[in-house]
C-alpha cells in the first residue's frame, strides 16, 4: 500500500506537543524525527442479485405480502483510514505504531444507526511495535501474524452473491449443525495482545502470541476470569520454515494454540480448554505448486453445558495445485471437513460425522497487459447430515467470471458475475424441504488505494 507522507500532519503534531504543558517535556513530533503517514481505501460498489437463494417465501407481513423482499440492487460504499507513525531510533530500534478506523461501510452504519452505539467498535488493528536486533514485539489489538501454509488455488470469486437472511446477516448454507471450511487457528482478533517474533534463522520464522481475555476488545482494566461461556489466556503459537529441496521451493508451517475456559460452574458440563493445532505445506516443482493443511479442534470448548452447547470435534483439510503456462494459470482443489454429529436432541454428541466437501477450479490470464487480469472459476459445495436432516443439509454451485483493471498506482476497477446454483435447507419455505434456487449477480467496483 502506498503511504504518502503528510508534512500538514506533521506539522500539526508538532504544535500539539510543543504547547506549554509538554513542550519541555518531550521533544516535539516531526517530519524529521518521526515519519508519520496517511494510508487507507475507499470502495465503491453497483451489486446486483436478480434473485435472492436464501429468500425466506414462507413468512408473510401485516398486507399479506412475503416479510422477506430484499431488492435486486444495491450501491456499497465502504472505506477505513489508516493513521501510521514510524521512527528509528539512535541505537537503530524501529518503532511506530497504527490505528485503523471505519469510514464507511457496515460497521460505521451500525455505530451510527444502532440503538446502542456504545457497543460498536469503529476501529480494527490499533497496536505499537518495537523492532529490533533481537525481534520484534507488537503491543494492542491485531491480527496475529499468520505463518500458515495451505492450498495453493487459483480459484476466484466475482462475490456476485452472498447468501443472507431477512435482516441482511449471513446465513449459514446448512443450518446451525454443519462442518466448517475455516482453517485458522484464531479466536477472536482484534483483542489487546502482545506478540513476539524473533529474527528469521536458517529460513525458520516463529511467532508468539498472548492475550490475557478473548471476551473483550480494547480492555483497558482488569476484567472478571470466571465468566461462564468464555475464554481467556489465549496463547498462539506458529513456526514456518522455507527453503530448497533438490532446487525446488518448499515451504512447511505448524501453528498449536489454547485458550483457558473461564468457566467455574460446578453444574458445567463438558467444558474444555480449547486445544486447536494446524499443520500445513507447500512445494514448488517448476511450473507446478503443489500444497495444502490438516487442522483439528473442539467446537464450543470452552462453552459447553448440557443441553446449551455441546463438545464437538473437527477435522478439516485440503490439498491444491496450480499450474503456470506462460501468461495462463490453471488451479484445482479439494477440501473436507468433517465434525461430531450430535443427537436428535441436540445436547449431546451422536454417532458418525456430518461432513461438508468443497472442490473448485480456477483460470487466470495476465496477457491483457497494463495490470489487466482475467479469471474464471467454478466451485461446488456440498453439506451431507449423517443423519439426513434436511434442515442441516445443503448443496451450492457457483461459476464466476472476473475482470480487475489496475488502471494507475491506487486505483482500480473490477467487473465480476456470478451464476450461483442453491439448494437450500428446509425452513425457507412452506414446503418443509430441499428446493433449488439459480441467481445470477453481477458486482462493479472502483477501489482507490492510498
């Protein structure tokens, strides 16, 4: 991302710092001594869905027309400020630090329009770091860094359809008990957490990461550690190593993390810590990349209770591979996860596993030329019960055409369409069962860079 650098800003920061109550305490903040920058995005969309697959046509309003009417079209606007400062010091240690800010979008419109603002975060990654001979340390809320290695895709989405309920929020393909394709190791970011990455050796990279309390964003106090259903003390761990085997690049990654359950409820039942670990790896064969992961955890660890949330475990992997032909890029991949079927009731674990399987193929052509790219894809979805509940099952098909135009440094336009193919749970409608739904989307954006 380009950063440019703000001498105004600058300036202004220097006047803040150099008033009587500070100015003989701190030297003032400047251009010369400390860098600071502007950075961020704005996007603007035109979504258009000629029919919604998640439509609910069964509950009627008071005129006796269908509640759920979600219009055909929409204009998005979503951008995010990023305020950066950066300096070296004397001895050679980097410092700086960023906050990030909404400055449009869904979460903005919430804070403005909701109810009860207070609980709305407008600001994602705020944090401080310091870098130095021995590693870097990154203090606040972030991502942690990611070492993972996994499929090597070329497939591509026009997110020409999102699959939502009445109330715009996201809907899950097969009803509350299915498998997952989410391969992260991560809770909850954006919680205040310290993260330690020692200098790379011998093509080996780690990273450690704590937060005391996944509960809360931006604590800035003692919190309670024996909140029923929640999590604290969570410690990530990751390692990549890359290097060259035989002349071909290869990559391998392993990532193990925990987070205490609060829990101390006598009556609990099945909670657990939640001990998650991730193994992944990729190579390089001439024009083929071959690569993909293995990832097991337990669904609602630390929240388990009888008959509230029960113990699950999971099972997700995947392989890819991609191939390079000159200007073209072909990719094809397979995923599966798989998780503990619960019974009939609900409240407690079952027998077999209910599975969820997931395989696309992807093209992508550069030879357009002056930052023009082409991509097309395909990708199939299926959600199987193991004990065939309509209500948890669910099939998706989808195949995208896709055209990005990096037009200059910061701006770009993009043209997408989606042909998307839902067979959807029951519940969606009055007949109670499996109903299949085609809608066609189409997306033209403009993003500006900065």
């Amino acid at each position: 991302m380009k950063k440019v650098l703000l001498g105004t800003t600058a300036l202004l920061a220097a006047g803040m710092f150099a008033g009587p109550a500070l100015g003989q305490a701190r030297t003032a903040m400047t251009a010369t001594n400390f860098n600071l920058t502007l950075g961020g995005f704005t996007t603007f969309r035109f979504e258009y869905m000629n029919k919604s697959p998640a439509q609910d046509t069964t509950t009627l309003d008071g005129n006796g027309t269908l509640d759920d009417e979600p219009r055909n079209h929409n204009l998005d606007f979503d951008a995010e400020l990023e305020f950066r400062g950066a300096a070296t010091l004397s001895n050679g240690v980097k410092v700086g630090w960023e906050i990030e800010i909404e400055a449009g979008g869904t979460e903005l419109g919430d804070f403005v329009d909701d109810a009860d603002p207070t609980d709305i975060d407008i600001i994602d990654d705020n944090f401080m770091y310091v870098d130095g001979r021995l590693g870097k340390v990154t203090m606040g809320g972030f991502s942690v860094t990611s070492l993972d290695v996994g499929i090597a895709r070329t497939y591509s989405s026009a997110n020409g359809v999102a699959l939502t309920d009445a109330n715009g929020d996201t809907l899950d393909p097969a009803g509350a008990n299915q498998a997952s394709f989410t391969n992260s190791l991560v809770v909850s970011n954006g919680r205040n957490r310290v993260q330690y990455e020692p200098p790379a050796i011998a093509g080996f990279r780690l990273s450690l990461a704590y937060a005391p309390d996944l509960a809360l964003e931006n604590t800035v106090a003692a919190t309670q550690e024996d909140d029923v259903g929640t999590a604290d003390k969570d410690i990530q761990i990751g390692v990549q190593w890359a290097g060259s085997v035989m002349g071909n690049r290869l990559r391998t990654s392993f990532g193990w993390a925990t987070s205490n359950a609060e829990n101390n409820d006598p009556d609990a039942v099945g909670v657990k810590n939640n001990n998650r670990w991730r193994l992944g790896a990729d190579i390089e064969v001439g024009a083929f990349t071959v690569g993909g992961h293995y990832v097991k955890r337990i669904d609602n660890a630390v929240a388990a209770d009888a008959g509230t949330n029960v113990n699950e475990n999971i099972v997700r992997y995947g392989v890819g591979a991609t191939y390079e032909l000159g200007v073209w890029e072909f990719g094809l991949a397979y995923e599966k996860a798989q998780q503990d079927e619960l019974d009939a009731t609900y409240t407690a674990v079952g027998t077999g596993k209910d599975t969820a399987t997931r395989w696309d193929f992807g093209v992508q052509y550069t030879g357009l030329g002056s930052g023009r790219t082409v991509l097309a894809g395909i990708r199939q979805e299926k959600w199987a019960d193991n004990g065939n509940d309509p209500d948890l099952e669910a099939k998706t098909r989808a195949i995208d055409l896709q055209y990005n135009w990096d037009v200059a440094p910061g701006l770009e336009l993009d043209f997408g369409y989606t042909n998307y193919r839902y067979t959807h749970h029951a519940g969606l409608d009055s007949t109670n069962t499996q109903a299949t739904r085609t809608s066609h989307g189409i997306k033209i954006q403009t993003k500006l860079t900065f």
